[in-house]
C-alpha cells in the first residue's frame, strides 16, 4: 500500500473493512488459492486497509510451481498471513520453495517473509528490486512496531526479512522447466516496483504496478508510473495479477482504467497549478474521473497531494 500507511500505523482502531467486503479473516484461516494457470497459485486480498481487523491480508499474493522448486511472489501483510501461504504451498506441493519475490517494500507485500525463512536461517533466497533494501530499512521499522503494537502486542519478536538477491534491471529465475523473466522499474508506484513474468502461461505479476477496483495509490513518481504503464500495454501477456483487485485476462484493457485515473490526475493538477491553486485548493476541488474506487476516501486527497509536489516543479 502507500506512503499513507506510515501516518496510520499508530492508528488501527481506524481501519474500518469497505462495505460489501468479505468478513474479516482470523488468523488461523487458510487461504483461499484460485489456480489461474497452470501451477500458478493466487490468494486474492480483501480491498481493504492494511490493518489487524483484516490480519492485513489485504495484498494479492501467491506462488507459480516449477519442476524443481516453487517461487512465491509477495509473502503477505502479517506473519500469520505468510504463515498460511506457507501452508497453502505445502497443501498444493510437495517441492521446496527455492525463491520469494518481493513486488515492493509495503508492509501488505513483505511482512510474511519471516514464514519462509527458518530459525537456523535456511531457506529461500528472497529476491527484490536493486532499492528494495534501502526502502525496507527506511519502512521496516515503522511496520514491524505496527506489528507489535497492533496486530500481536505479546509477540515482540517479529523481525524483517530483507532481500538476498536483488535485481539491476532485469533476471531470469529457473524454477525447473519453467522460467520467470523479472523486471526492476524506475520509480513509478514506489522507487523499488518489481514485476514477474511467468513465461510457461504468460502469467504477469505486476504487483501494485497495477490496481483493479482498488484506487491507484501514488507513493513514487505520476510521470514515471504513466510511462511504465505505456510500456507495458505492448507486452504479450494472457493473464494479468495486480496488486490488488482480482486477476484478469483482458490485456492489455486491464490496465486503462488505472491508467485513464492518473491521467486525469495528471491533467487536473497541471491546471490547478496554471490556475494559482494552492495545495489546499487542490486537494479539495479535484475529483476522482469516476466515484466507484473503492478506498477514496483514504487515498485521493493524498494521490493530489503527491502529484501537485511532483508536478509544482514540473518542466
């Protein structure tokens, strides 16, 4: 999720779940897989706020099976939430999870690293974009202490997994008979996104590169975010797994309505600032292009924000 996360992390009685949504998980509850592809797994988050209401599974996370080893993509918003995605790999197979591929550093995508790394410090080889370090050691501390605070008060050991392998610009993983093509991005959603490609079913793991249903949430760069979504429209993909919302299989269309979001917002701050607004002004005359995201409430007026900082000095 974004940056507004850190301003709510001391704020979980505030974290109320979106009408309509499914009842809020326990902690013990088993994750729901849908295989979309062959041997390829997804546990598709609620569209709601990261918090303990909801044991923060929030993030769509999962894992694709190779002939030799299974990668998991994204471990899950709490350590129970990696815990069950552990168990759910377990359920479906019988092979050793070799990689665990973080999309980015929010706390809904990263804080169930810990499942998959024993005690004796065995385990996957965790893989993130060349930044994802800095970010987390940046993020890390403020979620894990939202972790003991809120989620398990009795439970101050949680810790941080950081990456092992990083990734430049692009990476090739073999899982045996099957390869997944990574991409690092340049700031776009964040300044560490990551995407996978699942060569074998032409399975995209965007990560939250994109949002369905979800409004889009601006915690990186608008323009850089624009340009990456331009170069993925051209990208030869059957199904894509966004970030948050379910997955789909009309591509490149999935990607518009996002897309036709930051637009707008891009266009409307450009003429806020032409027309002398201050930020004030901005946030509060500039509506969303359509009222169905679910979440503007908590991250429109912030998106505003972010853009008119970015844009403020824009050539």
């Amino acid at each position: 999720m974004g940056a507004a996360l850190l301003r709510r992390v001391g704020l979980a009685a505030a974290v109320l779940s979106i009408a309509g949504c499914a009842a809020s998980p326990s902690r013990e509850a088993a994750l729901a897989l849908q295989q979309i592809a062959p041997g390829v797994h997804v546990a598709t988050g609620l569209i709601e706020e990261w918090g303990p209401t909801n044991d923060g599974r929030v993030a769509n996370i999962g894992f694709v099976v190779g002939e030799r080893c299974v990668a998991v993509i994204d471990s899950g918003g709490s350590r129970s939430h990696g815990r069950a995605l552990a168990a759910a790999v377990r359920r479906t197979t019988d092979r050793p999870v070799c990689y665990l591929i973080n999309t980015h550093a929010h706390p809904d995508h990263v804080l169930g690293n810990e499942a998959f790394v024993p005690a004796e410090g065995a385990g996957p080889q965790i893989v993130g974009h060349r930044r994802l370090p800095a970010a987390l050691a940046v993020r890390g501390p403020h979620y894990l202490r939202a972790l003991q605070r809120d989620f398990d008060p009795a439970d101050g050991s949680a810790t941080l997994k950081p990456p092992t392998l990083t990734v430049d610009a692009s990476l090739t993983l073999d899982l045996g008979g099957r390869l997944l093509s990574l991409r690092a991005w340049p700031t776009a959603h964040t300044d560490a996104d990551l995407s996978v490609l699942d060569e074998a079913t032409g399975t995209l793991w965007l990560g939250d590169l994109l949002f369905t249903e979800h409004v889009p949430i601006v915690d990186g760069r608008l323009k850089g975010w624009l340009a990456v979504l331009d170069e993925l429209r051209g990208w030869p993909v059957r199904i894509v797994v966004p970030g948050h919302g379910p997955p789909g299989r009309d591509w490149p269309a999935a990607l518009e309505p996002q897309r036709r979001y930051l637009m707008q917002l891009q266009a409307d701050v450009k003429r806020a600032l032409q027309a002398g607004w201050t930020l004030g002004e901005a946030v509060e005359r500039i509506a969303p292009d359509r009222p169905d995201w679910k979440l503007l409430d908590h991250y429109h007026t912030r998106n505003v924000t972010a853009a008119y900082a970015e844009l403020e000095w824009d050539d």
